[in-house]
C-alpha cells in the first residue's frame, strides 16, 4: 500500500471510512489498547483520533500510569526537555483515574532546588490520585542513607499524606541504597526513618538487594520486624536470621529473595546457624516461596540497561522476561564474554 492518509482509505465495500471503524472500535476494546500504551501515547493517540477522548477522560485508559523515562529516548516523537512538567501536568489531569502508578526518581535532589525535584511527582500523586491501590517507587542508585533523610518533607510527607486517606494501599520501593558504599548502619537508619514516620508498616514490597558494600560484620536487622505489611523481601542474607523470617511470615510475608553477589561473598555469616528453615515449615498456613540469588539481580540488568546505545525499552520488572534474552547477551559482550551462568537463581523452593 501507498503512504496513504488513512482518512483517505475506504475500508469497506459500503464505504466506511478506515478513520471511522477505528474510532466506532468498542470501548472494552480500546480499553485494552490503551493499557499497553506509554502515557505519552494515550494522549498522542486521542490527537489523531478525538472520539477516543471518551476513553483518555476515563479509567478505562488510566488502570497503570508509568513515568519510565527510559522508554521515550527510543521514540522521537516522545522524547522532551522537560519530562518532569509534561508528567505532572499528566496526573493533574487524569490523576483522578489511576489505580496503580510506578514512579522512577531519577534524582535526589537538595532541598534548596526543590522546583526541579522529582519529588513533585510524589505530591502530585498525593494531590490528585484518591483511587491508588499500588504505588511502586524506583529510587536511583548510589544514592545514601543520610541523602533520603536529608530529603525529608519532599519525599516522606506525601506519602504519609497518601496512607491517611488510602489506608489499603500497598507501597512497594525497590533498588534502595543501589550500588550505595554505606554501612549496616546505613540500612538502619533508612529502616528507622521509614518507622518513625509510620510508612515502614505500610510497605508491601521492600528490596534493597543489590550493590550494597556491607561492613565486615553483620547483624540481623531487627528493625524489618516492623514490616507488618510485608509480602515480598529482597535483601542480603546476612541480616536475616530464623526470628525475624517467623515473625514476616506471620505478618504478611509471601516472597523472599535471599541475595550473595560479590559484595556479600566475602562477609563470615554461617546460614545453616542463622536461619533454621526447618523450624520455618512448621508455621501452620503460612507458604513461603524462597529464592537464592547469585551474581547480577534482575533489578542490576534493569540498571544497567539505562547506560546502553541503543537503550533497551522496558518500565519494569514485570517486562524483564521479554527482554532477558536480548539483556544476557549485551551482558555478555559488555563482560568480556562471560558466560550466561554468571546471571542466574541458584535455587527456589517452597515452605508448606
């Protein structure tokens, strides 16, 4: 086919328009399409097609809102030299209608440039989405203990704010302290911070599982007792021992991913006389899926990724599987040509 204008193309023999049967498309199916598009495209899409505004101005079209900004760089048409407004101005519009959100703070910025923070983000959120039922926030790497405390109001408060009329939802932060030099004293204090703003108890998914240069010595952190939310764990080994997993399990906990990579080889920490998971089997009703995790964590490749030329295009980990193939090789080549085995789960099991 020519490059046509599709108002140009008559579709049928009865001569509907090509423009028309898309736009007269039912809304359960333009739902569906809507979903697997980036915000950016949501709106794109109703510029082309103006009938499909129904759709944009509903929840039809707004059950995720992603702020990957990853994704963009491979599309010229979405690309912007201002992501942070262009996002904001999104949930001040359509906020209403979110149900879930995966927010990506890019930067951790002082509290005396507070105008370009990605921390907006959050407050937006807390200003306009009373429908949330997940928030998922990805931190960037390298960023301190002592950074997340010195934030503060920007990046704790509307949070706080968030649970005191969304009491159910369910919190989930991931790739805390990534690739951070600080100490168990590090971990502690974010823990502590995160407690004594009650947001701790709230949190459904905690991982802080990769590149964290432990001390010497490690303790159990007693402080994750206070996770009475807690579903899924991912973190070092080492500051997990049999009474803090019983206590988790008797909570909420469902999922633990247990890591040793290279930072945490090299720790004196005896499994078999910290955690007894015999003694975990016999907690009645509760079903743990446990895994060990060696070498580089999806959640590193997901990092990695952001340095590549070209980027691979993903907003999450729930998009990881259809670009794991592509991601090993790149890993591969950019190792020296280490073999595949170098990312991998040693083991996953059950306690029923």
């Amino acid at each position: 086919m020519s490059h046509t204008d599709l108002c140009d193309v008559d579709a049928t023999s009865s001569g509907v328009f090509l423009e028309t049967t898309i736009t007269n498309l039912p809304d359960v199916v333009l739902s569906s399409i809507f979903q697997h598009l980036f915000w950016k495209e949501k709106i794109m899409a109703v510029e082309a097609f103006p009938a499909w505004n129904r759709i944009l101005d509903s929840s039809l079209a707004w059950k995720h809102f992603v702020n990957d900004r990853n994704y963009p760089h491979s599309f010229e048409a979405l690309k912007s030299t201002n992501y942070l407004s262009e996002e904001i101005t999104c949930i001040a519009q359509y906020g209403q209608f979110f149900t879930h959100a995966v927010i990506w703070l890019k930067d951790f910025l002082p509290p005396d440039n507070p105008e370009e923070s990605d921390f907006h983000l959050l407050e937006a959120l807390e200003t306009h989405c009373f429908h949330l039922k997940s928030l998922v926030i990805y931190h960037p790497p390298a960023i301190s203990s002592s950074s997340f405390i010195r934030s503060g109001a920007l990046y704790i408060q509307p949070l706080k704010k968030m649970f005191s009329f969304l009491p159910s939802l369910q919190l989930s932060l991931y790739r805390l302290l990534y690739f951070c030099k600080g100490s168990e004293a590090g971990v502690f204090n974010l823990l502590h911070f995160y407690h004594t703003h009650n947001v701790l108890q709230k949190v459904a998914c905690l991982d802080f599982s990769y590149g964290l240069r432990l001390a010497s010595s490690v303790r159990p952190m007693n402080c994750l007792v206070y996770c009475t939310s807690l579903r899924v764990l991912k973190c070092p080994i080492q500051y997990l021992d049999t009474l803090i997993l019983q206590q988790l399990l008797e909570f909420s906990l469902r999922e633990l991913y247990v890591i040793s990579d290279d930072h945490t080889f090299s720790l004196n920490y005896d499994e078999e006389s910290a955690i007894e998971w015999h003694a975990l089997q016999l907690i009645p009703g509760r079903n743990l899926k446990a895994a060990d995790i060696y070498g580089a964590t999806l959640e590193h490749i997901a990092f990695m990724e952001a340095d590549w030329n070209p980027p691979v295009t993903f907003s999450g980990l729930d998009d990881l599987p259809t670009n794991i193939q592509y991601m090993v090789t790149k890993v591969c080549a950019d190792c020296a040509a280490k073999p595949p085995s170098c990312i991998y789960v040693h083991s996953t099991w059950r306690l029923d």
